[in-house]
C-alpha cells in the first residue's frame, strides 16, 4: 500500500482508527530524540552571554561588540533550522500495522520504508528515557531475525498508545485474526501474572562480589605493597582509572537492572526494568534460540545465579550496556528463580524429573570412577555424560564437571568448575553443529561439538567430550532437531505459552522445586 493512498491519522488517533491507517508519532518525539544537539549548539553560541548576565555585567564583551550581533544572529539561524528540521523529520515518520506487516515510513529529502512481517516478530519493548519518562512518552522496539538491526523503531508515543499498539502487534504475531465486522476494535492488552522481582540489595550485592570488584581489590592490595617496598605512592595513580571504570559499570549495572521484574503472559515473558531509563520487554517463549545459566565462584556463597539468551534480532551482547541488558532473563537470582526461568522458556522440560537434570546441570559434578577409557555418567548425575577419565590431564579441573545430556525437548551442555555454566538448546533451534579436534584432542581421543544458533551472548559448545561420544551426539542431535522442527510447524507461538497463564490458585507456588513444569 502507497503512503499516498492511504488513510491518515495523527498521533492521538481514537479506538476507533480503521485498520491500515498511516499515523504519525508525537509531535514532541525529534525534540525528546534531539535535545542534546539542541542544547550543545545553545551552549556553543549562547555561553558567554548567559555567564555574563548571571554576574550582572554587559551582555556582550567589548572585544566582540562588532561581531556579537552576527554570532548571535548565526547561533539563532542554525538553532531554529536544526528545530525545522526535526518537526519536518516528525512530519514525514507515519507508520502502519496492516495485511500482515508493520511499516515505517521515514525521510524527507530520501525517503525510506522499512516493513516487518508480524508473524517474524522476535520481540518487542517499550523504552522510556528518562526525558520521554517526564513527558510521558515512550518508544516502540519490533525485533526480527535481522542481526541485531531494529526492523522498526518507534519514537516516541503516548504511554497509552505504545501499550496499545504493543498489544494490537503481539496479538496479530500470536496469530489472531481481526473481526471483519469491527476493523477497529482495539485490541485488549493481554493479563499477566507476576512470577519473581529482584530486589536491589541482591543487585548491589551481586555486583560487590562480581569480577571486576577482585580486580579492583586485587589491584588495590598490589598498589599497597609496591608503594610500601617501595615508598613511592605513584602507584596508587594506576587505581584512578580504574575506580573510575568501577564506579560507571556499576552505575550502568544498577541503573539497568533495578526494579526487575519478570511476568508471563498469553503473549510471552515480560520483563521490566530500569531506575532512570526504564525498559518493558516482551520475548516470546518460542523466540529465544539459547540460554545460558552462570555462577561465578563468589556468587556460590549465596546461592546466585544468571541467565542469558540469544533472541533472534538482538545480535551480540556485549558491545554495550543496552545489548546486555535485553539478553539478560535474570541479572541475579536464587536456585528458585532459575528453575521458574527455565519453566517459562521450556513449558514442556522433556523428562519427568526437571529438577534433578537441572540441578545436577547447575550444580553436578560427576563422581571420580576409576575405570580406564570410559566416560563417566550415572543416575546420581542426572544423566550426563562427561569428558572420559582418560583426559583428565587437559582439564584436571573440570572433566568432571564438562558433559552433556539430552531430554526429549532440549540439549543441556555443562561447563566449569569453579565459573559454573549450563547452556539448554531446544532441539528445534539448532541450526548446524560441527566436530572439532585439535593436536592434544586427537591424542586422548576427545573432540569439541560447536552448535550453531543466532549471535548472542550464549555460544553452545560441548567441549572434550568422548570421540565416540561426540559422533554419536553429532547424528543424534541431528535427528532430534529435524523432527522438533517437524512438529513445530506454526509461526504463531501463543498455543505454545497458553497453558502457563492461567493464574495459580493460593495453594500453588510458582518457585517451587517439586513442581516438575517448574523444572
């Protein structure tokens, strides 16, 4: 459909809007996005005259009293054309959910559409910074399985609207079809129910006993001892930037992860949080190509934990604060709030004791059989099947803990002994894998399998496992997958989280343990 041709509405267009119309965003959007050019180009030209008004002297300083009129008048023409040109950027953004796709149309000199098919809809999150949060605007995020590129980015909409339009897009990707009879019914925000929050000392405190906190203190405790061997307190300057750096990753930590809050609903698992810039995202279950369940070894002190995921369409984690954020499930949680996680992304865990083959996937380790050639698994293990005892050299630490094991819905990898991970792909979301074996690999008859699925912060690779084994794991994941993509034949994935929704009566407990679909 040609934007010409179609019918227009503004910004605050009713409930009644028809289906298909063009709208445009809020007229305050380019000026929330573009505050800071605005403000940079008011303090370049606009700096001295205020410093001198505020100390009561001329406005103008004499040495400029010939060419301050011009400056000024300068300063005014680019302000008020940089001004323009975001009310003629705002004019020119429409934007239209119809016929299956959701599209956006840019540009005044070039013009640009960029379209989203819905039923491609990876997830979708509303943003508000805090400017927008003070304006009560909000901006509109559609992820599709385009390498992390946004396929479509609203900005900026009413609150009411971004949730409207949020509900109306999620219930036509879950496969719901509008009533003929009505083309403008609105489409009714799907209920959801609370499961688990993160409170912020568990934050703060998870950050205290992160990584970066050792190296601060170990950093700290070396510059102690060299300046007294020494008695030159230069050293301590290398702690500056260092401090720094701690204290800006800890403000992005807290800023990002504050107030987190996770809920599931007929439409996916939402997720909220943020202190000043706050984040609503909704991922649905079906979307989510790998996830990554972590303990660094302070965190075991508590009982800490966690999870990662790659979605389709957020690409890498990890180039900054925002990417990692979104791939977060749970920045920090008990034993409890894993295994609710994991009910969420697996509604159907594949085995009839979910807890046993995560817990031992989490926290298993395997016990020392003295048998020559074989690897090492068992019941007490969940299952899993480890590097053999005859390459215990490569890894003295952690051919116990490094296996794997296969349910009928997912493949569990475990790696680690002191940074515990346990990666869980489900069968239908391996894309390729490959065997690889180095020099050392051959001589001890053990190999890496390398599963391939969308960038993101969880990179699935089973490593020294058994040739044999790793063969037998090759053919027979293989297998698995292509019958899981056989059964799973629908884009739409609303049938998929149906059964998770309906709200749980006093009795039940959505954290506990023996509960196998909380496995």
């Amino acid at each position: 459909m040609k934007p010409g041709a179609a019918p227009e509405a503004s910004a605050g267009a009713d409930a009644g809007t028809p289906d298909g119309a063009w709208l445009r965003v809020h007229p305050a959007s380019p000026f929330v996005r573009g505050w800071v050019a605005l403000a940079a180009i008011s303090f370049f030209f606009f700096r001295d005259t205020f410093e001198r008004m505020l100390q009561g002297g001329p406005l103008v300083d004499a040495q400029l009293a010939g060419r301050a009129p011009w400056l000024l008048l300068g300063g005014g023409v680019l302000l008020l054309l940089t001004g323009l040109g975001y009310v003629l950027s705002w004019y020119f953004t429409r934007y239209q959910v119809a016929e299956g796709y959701v599209r956006i149309n840019t540009g005044f000199l070039f013009k640009q559409q960029r379209q989203a098919r819905l039923d491609r809809v990876q997830a979708i999150d509303i943003v508000q910074p805090l400017l927008a949060r003070i304006f009560g605007l909000a901006e509109l995020k559609f992820e599709v399985a385009d390498a992390g590129e946004s396929a479509v980015r609203l900005a900026y909409l009413r609150m009411d609207e971004a949730r409207q339009l949020r509900a109306t897009i999620l219930a036509r990707a879950a496969g719901v079809v509008p009533d003929p009879a009505q083309p403008g019914a609105v489409a009714a925000e799907a209920p959801e129910h609370a499961v688990l929050t993160v409170p912020p000392g568990r934050l703060i405190g998870s950050l205290l006993l992160s990584e970066q906190s050792v190296v601060v203190v170990v950093g700290g405790m070396a510059s102690v001892v060299l300046s007294a061997a020494t008695e030159n307190r230069s050293f301590y300057l290398f702690l500056i930037p260092a401090v720094l750096g701690m204290v800006a990753a800890y403000w992005n930590s807290i800023n990002r992860g504050y107030n987190f809050t996770a809920a599931i609903s007929p439409d996916g698992i939402r997720l909220r949080y943020g202190l000043l810039d706050t984040q609503a995202q909704t991922l649905p279950p079906g979307r989510i190509q790998a996830l990554r369940v972590s303990q660094p070894p302070l965190w075991r002190i508590f009982g800490w934990y966690r999870i990662q995921v790659n979605v389709a369409g957020y690409g890498a984690a990890g180039s900054n604060g925002e990417a990692s954020s979104r791939t977060t499930l749970l920045p920090v949680g008990t034993f409890p709030d894993v295994l609710t996680m994991l009910s969420l992304v697996l509604p159907d865990p594949g085995s009839q004791e979910p807890v046993r083959i995560f817990t031992a996937g989490i926290n298993g380790l395997a016990p020392a059989v003295p048998v020559e050639g074989q690897a090492v698994s068992g019941p007490d293990d969940g299952g899993f099947v480890t590097t053999p005892r005859r390459a215990r050299l490569l890894a003295p630490l952690g051919w116990r803990r490094n296996g794997f094991t296969a349910t009928g819905t997912a493949l569990l990898i475990r790696s680690g002994r002191w940074w515990r991970h346990l990666v869980v792909i489900p069968h239908q979301r391996t894309q390729s894998m490959a065997l690889e074996q180095g020099p050392l690999a051959r001589r001890f008859r053990v190999a890496d399998l390398v599963l391939h699925t969308t960038a993101g912060p969880v990179s699935p690779r089973l490593v020294q496992a058994g040739l044999d084994e790793g063969r037998a794991l090759l053919d027979a994941q293989a297998a698995r997958a292509r019958a899981a993509r056989r059964r799973q034949t629908s884009e739409h994935w609303l049938d998929q989280v149906r059964p998770l929704v309906a709200v749980p009566s006093p009795s039940e407990e959505p954290n506990s343990q023996e509960d196998p679909q909380h496995g």
